[in-house]
C-alpha cells in the first residue's frame, strides 16, 4: 500500500511540477536510511490513553476525524519536551531551545506578505533549532484532508526553504510530514535536492512513525548545539541574501474571520524593523 502511495504522489501533476521547477531528484536506492529510523522511545501512559480514548470516541471511517490533529500535536509536542528534559537544554531565555511554532507560511521575494495565503500554503508546525532569519529548521508538518494527492503542497513548501538555504550556502537538508492523523507522508530532502518520500499508517506503523519523528528531533537538538557556541548570525543571514522568510500568517481585523484586511501594527511582525545585526547571544533568536 506504502508503494502505490509513493507511485500516486510521483505522478501527480503538482509534485512533478515541483520537481521540475527546483530541480529535484529521487534519491538512489541505495541511500534510502533518511527515513528508517526505529522507535526507541516508550510512550507515556497518558498518551497511550490519550490516543486509545480517540480510538474509543471516534467512528471508523474513510475519513479522518476532526479530533485526530490531537495525536498529531500531542505526539510532536511530547517528544520534543522528553528530548529537552533528558538533553537538560534549560537555558535562561527559554526560545534559545529547540521549538516548536505554529501557523506559518513561506513568503519568497515575489509574494506579497499581507497577502492571505490558500490553505494548502498553510505550515501547521515548524519545528526551529535556531533563528528564523537564517530558516533554521529541519522539520515542517502540514496538515491535509488528503495527504498522498496534497503531498506536492508539502515538496513546494520544503523546497522553498531549502533553495534559500542552498542559495546562502548552509546546510539545506529538511525533513516534512504532511498527515491527517492516519496517514503519515514523511519526506526529506538532502543538500545535493534529492528528495526520499515514505508513507505510513497509524493503524499498523504506529511505531515506525514515531520513530521517524524522534529522530529528526534527535537531529534538531545536534543542530542546535552546533551553534551554540555562535555569538552573533552569519552575515548576511539566509533572509538578508535570498529575501526568504517564514512568517506569521495575517492577522485579520477585529479579531473576525474576514481576512481581507490584515492588521499591520504590533501584531504583525516585520522583519524589516529589526535588524539581523543586531543578534547576540544574550537576547537569542526570536520567538517564532
């Protein structure tokens, strides 16, 4: 079933597309281990009840259900904090550690930043081991209805971060999962943009998932304590040089759920206002 998914994804219209317009290439059979990795974590009993009660409550259906994201965050959210507990990464200004943040979008040179974004543009999670305005992440996830068809929104969206990066010359591997709870489509694309795909299913790869998300975490941590040691950002940074960003999605007025008119005031972030000079290791990266 995992291999007719891997074909459905590859002969899509839009994952050709992306392909081709980053130029992009599957990786070789014989280095396929980016997404092997086998659990080694023991679940908490609280989130094995959490999981087996969303089970209990929600019918068996085509679909997946509106209570799924649960698993989804709690799984991420979960790891993360155990990975931070046992690194003992508690330092005084807590956005210096690996986290996570939420609802973000990619914004090229040539977007329009209070420009609403479709859906499919949405980044439902972005997991950073340092600071935003050098992209230094190397997990997004994105939520779908679809996961397998919807797939290329998550190649385009890791393909973009990983063009600025390569564009500044840093290290341009990313990891993305696009899922609806069930179905868990993990991709990773290496420095030279050869992009391996994997699909799983909760219902009999649970571990397998969660194997796949604990050691990309494991990865952000060794990130993140590779540049520790940094007191100021590369200059220019990865947004200075490429003019790519991840930013917060608009925010619309009034608090209402019209987004044709964005606020632009202090809830909307401008990474024009701050300087990336301006960094240093007392004040971190920021919260993103």
């Amino acid at each position: 079933m995992a291999e007719n998914d891997c074909a459905i994804i590859e002969m899509t219209e839009g994952h050709q597309h992306v392909v081709e317009a980053f130029g992009l290439s599957p990786t070789r059979w014989w280095n396929k281990r980016q997404l092997n990795a086998r659990n080694t974590w023991t679940v908490p009993d609280h989130l094995t009840c959490l999981w087996d009660d969303l089970e209990l409550i929600t019918a068996r259906e085509d679909v997946a259900h509106p209570l799924f994201p649960m698993r989804i965050e709690s799984l991420l959210l979960t790891l993360l904090a155990d990975k931070i507990k046992k690194e003992s990464l508690y330092p005084h200004n807590a956005v210096l550690s690996p986290h996570w943040s939420f609802r973000k979008r990619i914004l090229t040179p040539d977007m329009e930043y209070d420009k609403s974004p479709a859906p499919e543009d949405i980044i439902d999670y972005v997991l950073w081991y340092g600071h935003c305005f050098e992209l230094e992440t190397n997990m997004i996830v994105m939520k779908a209805k679809s996961p397998v068809p919807q797939s290329w929104t998550l190649l385009r969206t890791m393909s973009s971060i990983h063009h600025a990066r390569k564009l500044a010359k840093r290290d341009a591997a990313i990891y993305g999962v696009i899922t609806d709870g069930v179905k868990w489509v993990f991709m990773h694309l290496t420095n030279k943009s050869q992009y391996t795909i994997k699909v799983f299913s909760w219902d009999n790869e649970r571990q397998q998932i969660i194997g796949q998300v604990q050691n990309i975490i494991d990865q952000a941590v060794a990130l993140y304590k590779r540049i520790l040691p940094r007191s100021s950002l590369p200059t220019p940074t990865v947004h200075q040089s490429t003019g790519y960003q991840i930013r917060e999605l608009p925010v619309p007025y009034n608090g209402s759920d019209d987004e044709s008119g964005h606020l632009t005031g202090d809830n909307d972030y401008d990474a024009a206002t701050i300087e990336e000079n301006d960094y240093n290791t007392a004040t971190g990266p920021l919260v993103w």
